[in-house]
C-alpha cells in the first residue's frame, strides 16, 4: 500500500492548499485530490447534508485506492469524521484536529484566535476543540466571509484585503491573542498580510502546514510512506468552474495540466 496515493477532499478549491502543503513536505507521496465544486459550499449545507456528501466524495477516492483520506474541508471535518469512521477502514484525519493542537502547543499566555467562514465559526467546531486543551484559557472566534472570494480573485496583497484583514482582527488583537488558527484553507495565501497586520507578537497556525505534518506522521506510524522518488498528482471535480485553472494555479503555485470532471453520489 505504500505506493498508493494520498485521498484529498473539499468543498471546493480551497483544499489544494492542503495539497500544496503535503507535497512540499512529502513530495514522494502521490495525491488524489477531489473539489465537489458542483455543490460548493458546504458552509449553508445542514450537517445531515454534508455528512453525505462527505461520504460520497470518501467513497469516490476509495476507487482510487487511496491509503490515507483527508477532509480537507473545515465544515465536513466539524460534522463527517464520526461518519467516515464508521464506513470506511482506511485512515484518515481532517483539518481541525492537526491546526487545533498547533495551536495548543504554541499558545504562550492561553488567549487562542481562529478566523473562518461563517459556516465553520457558527458551528463552534474550532472553538469546542481549542478549549479540550489546558493549555488554552480562552478562544475568541472571528467570522471573516470576504476573505474567500478576495483569494479567489486573486487580491492577495492588495489594499482592500489589507483593510479587510485589518476590520476582521482587531478585535482579536485587543483581545489579546497570541497564536491565531487560520481556520479556512483559502487563508494561507494571505499569510502575509494577516502576519503584517496582527504582528510579530502573534504566531499564526496555518492548519494546512499542521494536517500534513499529521499526514506524515501517520503515514510513518502506520508504515504507509512512500519510497518513490517523486510522487503524481492527480485532480477530479464534480464540476469546473469559470478560472478553475487559474485559481487553481494560484492555490498550487504552479500549474495543473488535466482536471478530470466526474460525477459522484446519486
């Protein structure tokens, strides 16, 4: 099983963040990566909904033969994981868990911060999690809707973002928070700008880095890793979107030659 690939799903694009993170720390691993970009988002999606398409996107990439899975999407990682568990016998791990104990580890005072969508702040997912910890006296959440389309537009730098960024951390900043959990996989492009505007007194958490630090260190544990020279990649939708490529670029930095359209579920 070493020699297969690495399972990879979201909502949508913003996963590929999580794939640009395990192939810079693993490249010899191979990666199926699956957006339902047909039925993005899954934020507005009731848990029933999304525990099903979850499981319908883990049964796509089971085809594949994949020996790890990551839901690499923050709403599915909050309400799936027990579900998959149940229907699969393949490993697997989503993306709250890993950044949640960053995290954890980092704090220095307990203050914690995570910025998401408003689906995954109002499921309360990253804050029940963040506060399992001792470490963590205190989480303050702040819901951050324009930052998803502003990365999808490819504004990365720009001044509208850089305000943006500005009016959503504020108040965590007053807070007094000394680690932030970027809890949305479009927010490592933005790194930059969030670094400059909360400060060097601030230790951000990009949750993609931390799940494919997990990805490694189960693939280790579980004797899965590749002993390949170089790994593939490959990447499915069940729909393509207007300046997939581009985006999709932009998320990988670099290009992707083939994106395969297939149907899943019903």
């Amino acid at each position: 099983m070493s020699a297969d690939p690495i399972g990879v799903f979201d909502s949508g694009i913003g996963g590929l963040t999580v794939v640009r993170a395990i192939k810079e720390l693993l490249p010899a691993e191979s990666v199926v990566y699956f957006g339902d970009t047909a039925r993005v988002p899954y934020g507005s999606k009731s848990p029933q909904t999304v525990v099903r398409f979850s499981l319908e996107n883990a049964a796509f990439l089971q085809t594949k033969h994949v020996k790890l899975l990551v839901v690499a999407c923050n709403t599915a990682s909050s309400v799936s994981m027990p579900a998959l568990g149940e229907r699969f016998d393949i490993p697997f791990t989503g993306v709250i868990e890993p950044g949640v104990r960053a995290a954890a580890g980092l704090t220095k005072n307990g203050v914690v911060g995570v910025i998401g969508t408003l689906g995954t702040i109002g499921s309360g997912a990253y804050q029940k999690a963040l506060k399992r910890y001792e470490a963590i006296s205190r989480v303050v959440a702040q819901p951050s809707p324009l930052l998803v389309p502003l990365v999808e537009e490819g504004w990365l730098d720009h001044r509208i973002t850089r305000a943006v960024v500005e009016e959503y951390t504020a108040p965590l900043v007053r807070e007094g928070i000394d680690t932030l959990v970027l809890g949305c996989t479009h927010y490592p492009l933005i790194k930059k700008v969030l670094m400059d505007v909360v400060g060097e007194s601030v230790t951000l958490v990009d949750s993609a880095e931390a799940t494919a630090s997990e990805v490694s260190s189960m693939l280790e544990s579980k004797g899965l890793s590749s002993d390949s020279d170089r790994g593939e990649s490959s990447y499915y939708v069940s729909d393509i979107p207007l300046k997939f490529q581009e985006i999709a670029q932009r998320f990988l930095g670099r290009s992707v030659p083939l994106v395969t359209q297939v149907e899943v579920g019903e």
